[in-house]
C-alpha cells in the first residue's frame, strides 16, 4: 500500500511541543520531545507499549501537565492558561479515548449530546438532533442511536467515541489507538473513517497507533517515540529504513509474518 | 524484596513518599479543596436540574424500602422496650411523648443517614470510582464540560436534599410501628396518641432535627463523591472507594451527631 498524500497541508503549525519532560514518581516517562503538527496533516505517533504515547496527548489536552517544555495547542500555552481557556481550547480539540470512554449510563443519542447541549445553549431540539444523527451518520451507525454502549461491539464503540468528538467540529483530532484490538476488516473502515474525518472537516491529527497498515493508510507523516523522545520523525521510508533494532520489530512484524 | 537488583535503568531519582502525619494533612488539604470546589462551582449557573432531580428521585428510590422497614421496626422495638422502665413509676401513658421525641431528636436522623450511608455512599463511590476508572471523566473534560458540576454537584446536593425529607419520612414510620404497639397493649387512640407525641415536640426539635440531617445528608454526598471521584485506577479503587465511602461516611456521621447534640443542648433549658 502506497503512502497517502494529501496536497493541502498547511505550514502553520496548530500543534508546537519543544522540550518535554514528565515522569511518574521516579519513573521517567517523556525525556525532550519535540513536535510540530502542521494544519490539515495527519501525523502518526508509533511506539511501544508503555513509551509514554497517551501521556504525550493527554498533557496536549491538559488531561496532564508536563514537568517541563513548552506545549503550545493552536497557539496557546496549555499548561499557562485559565480553566475557563481551556475549556474554550478544549472545544477545538476531539479526543479519542484508548478504551473509548463512553458514558456507560447513556445511551449512544445522549452520549453524543452530551457534550453538545452544555457548550451550544441555544440549540433547539431539532438542531441538536439533526447534529447527532449528522456524526452517527459518518461514522455509519445511526441504527445503534438508541442502544446502551454495553450493547454495541468493540469497534463500534470506538467509531461512537469519535463521533461524540466530532460532534463539536474540533480542528485538531486526537486519536488514541483507534483500531488496536480490533480485526483488519474494522481496521480498514476506521483508517478511512479518519481520512475521511481529515478531509470532511478539514481537521489535523494525531493518530497513535501500534498498527504500520493504519499508519501508512492515514498518515502524512511518521513519528516514532523511542525512549522518551521522538527520534526518527518523516515520511515512512524514512523512519523504516534504518536498522536500528528498536524499530526494525515493528516493520517486521507487521510486513513480514 | 531486594529492590536494588532489579530496579530499571529509568527509575533512578531517590524515592520520597511522604510520611504518614504529613499525607493525612494532604488528604486534609485535599478534601478541603474538593468542598470549597463545591460551594464555588455548585451555584453558578449553568445549573444542571435534570439530573438533581434523577439523583434526587435515585436516592429516595435506593433507600426507601430499607427505610421503611428499619423505621417501623424501630418503633414497635423502642416503645415496647420502653415500656417497662415507664410502668415502673406508672407513667406509661408518657409513651407516646417519650417515643415522639427520641425518634425526631436522635433515631431518624441517625438511622435514615446510617443507611443512606450505605447504601447510597457507597453507590456514588462505586459509581464515580468507576467513570474515573474507565475515563469518563477524563472523556467529559475533554469535551469542554465540567465533570464535577455534573457528577459531584447534583449528588452531594441531591443528598443534602433528600436526607432531610427521608428523615422525616422515617420519624412517621418510626410512630406508625410505635401506634401499632400501644395500641395493642393500651388502650390510646391513635387520635390521642398522635396529640400527645406531638405536643412534646417543639419548635427546636425540628430545626435541630432538620439541621442535622442537611449536614449528614451533605457529608454523605461529599464522602461518597470525593472517595469516587479521587479513586485510584483499577478496579480495586472501584471497591476501595466505595468502602472507604461507607466507613469515613459513618464515622463522621457520629462524629457530627455528637458535636450537634452537644450544640443544641446549649438552646434547651
Ligand atoms: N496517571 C498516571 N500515573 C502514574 N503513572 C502513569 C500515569 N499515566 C501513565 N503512567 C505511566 O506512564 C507510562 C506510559 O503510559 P502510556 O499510557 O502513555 O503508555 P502508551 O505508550 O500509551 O502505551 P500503550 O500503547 O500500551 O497504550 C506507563 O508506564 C504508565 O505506567
Ligand atoms: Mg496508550
């Protein structure tokens, strides 16, 4: 499979992290990563379990707050603003949980009204259905719209989760693993489900993922977190052609078994 | 365990956990916090009515049946066992007064708290421990929301609110099992009964009453929802939240009774 290109990439730079530090306790976790996610591309972030990847995006979205370094999210400081910014910066940003995270006392209508009626007060009941039906509709389950999450499949949640995040039209997606664990069929649905996000709403991402055919069907660039850092950043050839063991595994095992 | 040995290249900074004394004032400072978040947060506007009332409705829902049942009994049981201490200074038509006081002053309020603490405490425990456990508390931040509005505020106000009403609900069970056995051993009627019990009762017993069960209500809701909402992960911090909001929930709850009692016996002459 060729790597996608998508023409429209943009040099302003909606995601800046330079210098970022954090540890657990004695445990360091990230140790100076630097990153640029450029408006309209889709970045893939690989690397082992337990590298630090869903810290990174949590500490993007103030989830977490870095030790040190600067986190810069369309043009803001992260860790330097009011709550109140936050929550503004939070609307701009979806995020897609790991494990999905959907409110398990709600149906999949009110999960994804949820976020919508507490941030867009004067919507009518209309509107808010129409938006609702709008997102189940691109991610293709508007038939699960009144069912419990403990009802719906793995995938299907997952595809529910970024839905409940698309609903407020972020400009920058976040996705935390989107197809571990899920088989090749779903796989291929959510990579195009995530291409598809990127060109119907115009939005940037940061798609995590363990999986190489996910991350050369969505991905306009390549980093691989290695040892707290990002040290082999580019296109897939790039951060493929090399034989440093850390990362050889990874090609191997996905193109060679 | 040998801790040199095997202690990876990555965790190399010496190890600070701090001491007992001074983690008990943290947890101090943190509860704190979590109360004065609160009262800063829980009265701003945008209120979120329809799920105070869903909480409200859940709390009287969970605990009405159990209520119900320990109060009736607790009547019938109190007046029965009281009668023989009264008969002995021929003063068993002071029943009804005895039985109408202790019920508003001490065992509703405490009863109906003790089970809310139970059975409501530990679902709010076990209810937050978990949406903070699989991140969906984390997922309502993300969303521009503000989790603690939603899930903190309607609880600890729906327990605040509701307590009180549970309490008197209790207090009236409490007198129906004390009528049914005195009158099945005098020969009072339930007219005469009901006078002379609430002719004992003044003005400063209801406000007490009422005062006490708010303040058992509020630590009920704030326990409960401040151990969930701060549990750690996994599932044990599922459990140990919503058993850490059982035990601390009670303890306070006596703790506070005892402060109240003495308190209120200032205003009795
Ligand atoms: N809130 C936290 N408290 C303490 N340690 C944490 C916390 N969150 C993450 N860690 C630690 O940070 C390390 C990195 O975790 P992270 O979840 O980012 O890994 P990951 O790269 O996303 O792995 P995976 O691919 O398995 O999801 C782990 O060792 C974890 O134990
Ligand atoms: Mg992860």
């Amino acid at each position: 499979m060729e790597q996608k290109k998508t023409t429209d990439i943009g040099q302003e730079k909606v995601i800046e992290v330079k210098g970022l530090y954090k540890s657990f306790g004695n445990y360091d976790v990230l140790k100076g990563v630097d990153l640029d996610l450029h408006r309209r591309e889709n970045l893939v972030v690989l690397g082992k379990s337990g590298t630090g990847k869903s810290v990174l995006i949590k500490i993007l979205v103030g989830l977490l707050s870095p030790d040190e370094g600067e986190v810069k999210v369309l043009g803001q400081h992260v860790d330097q603003i009011s709550y109140k910014q936050l929550l503004d910066l939070r609307l701009k940003v979806g995020f897609s949980f790991q494990n999905s995270a959907l409110y398990d006392s709600m149906t999949v209508r009110q999960n994804l009204e949820f976020p919508l009626v507490r941030n867009q007060r004067k919507l009518t009941k209309g509107e808010v259905n129409q938006a609702v039906e709008r997102v189940l509709d691109a991610v293709g389950l508007l038939q699960t719209i009144n069912q419990m999450p403990s009802e719906l499949s793995g995938g299907q949640r997952k595809r529910v989760g970024i839905a409940r995040t698309l609903i407020l039209q972020p400009e920058v997606m976040l996705y935390d693993e989107p197809t571990a664990g899920l088989d090749p069929i779903t796989c291929l649905e959510i990579n195009s489900l995530i291409n598809e996000v990127q060109e119907r709403f115009h939005t940037s991402s940061i798609v995590i993922t363990h999986d190489l055919t996910c991350a050369k069907a969505v991905g306009n660039r390549v980093a691989m977190l290695l040892d707290g850092k990002f040290e082999r950043q580019g296109t897939f050839e790039e951060v493929f052609n090399t034989s440093d063991e850390r990362v050889k595994p990874f090609y191997d095992y996905n193109f060679i078994q | 365990m040998d801790k040199t040995a095997e202690t990876p290249a990555h965790i190399r900074k010496e190890v600070k956990t701090p001491g007992k004394l001074s983690r008990m004032f943290l947890s101090f400072y943190d509860v704190c916090q979590f109360v004065t978040r609160f009262f800063k947060e829980g009265f701003l506007p945008p209120y979120e009515g329809k799920e105070l009332m869903r909480q409200c409705y859940d709390i009287g829902y969970r605990s009405l049946a159990l209520i119900s049942l320990t109060g009736f009994i607790t009547g019938i049981v109190f007046t029965k066992q009281s009668r023989p201490s009264l008969a002995e200074f021929g003063a068993t038509s002071w029943l009804p007064s005895l039985v109408g006081i202790a019920l508003l002053r001490t065992l509703a309020p405490l009863l109906t708290s003790l089970i809310a603490a139970g059975k409501v405490g530990s679902s709010i425990g076990a209810e937050l421990g978990s949406m903070r456990v699989t991140e969906q508390i984390d997922a309502m931040e993300v969303s521009a929301t503000n989790p603690f509005k939603f899930l903190v505020t309607t609880r600890v106000l729906a327990a605040t609110i509701t307590i009180p009403i549970l309490t008197f609900y209790t207090a009236m069970v409490g007198m129906l099992g004390a009528l049914l056995n005195v009158s099945l051993f005098e020969d009072t009627s339930a007219r005469a009964f009901f006078q002379m019990s609430l002719e004992s009762i003044t003005f400063l017993d209801i406000t007490a009453s009422t005062v006490k069960a708010i303040l058992f209500g509020f630590t009920i809701g704030i326990v409960g929802c401040y151990q969930g909402y701060n549990s750690s992960k996994g599932t044990e911090g599922v459990g140990k939240a919503a058993n850490s909001a059982v035990v601390i929930g009670m303890f306070l709850i006596f703790i506070e009774e005892i402060i109240s009692v003495q308190f209120f016996s200032l205003f009795r002459t």
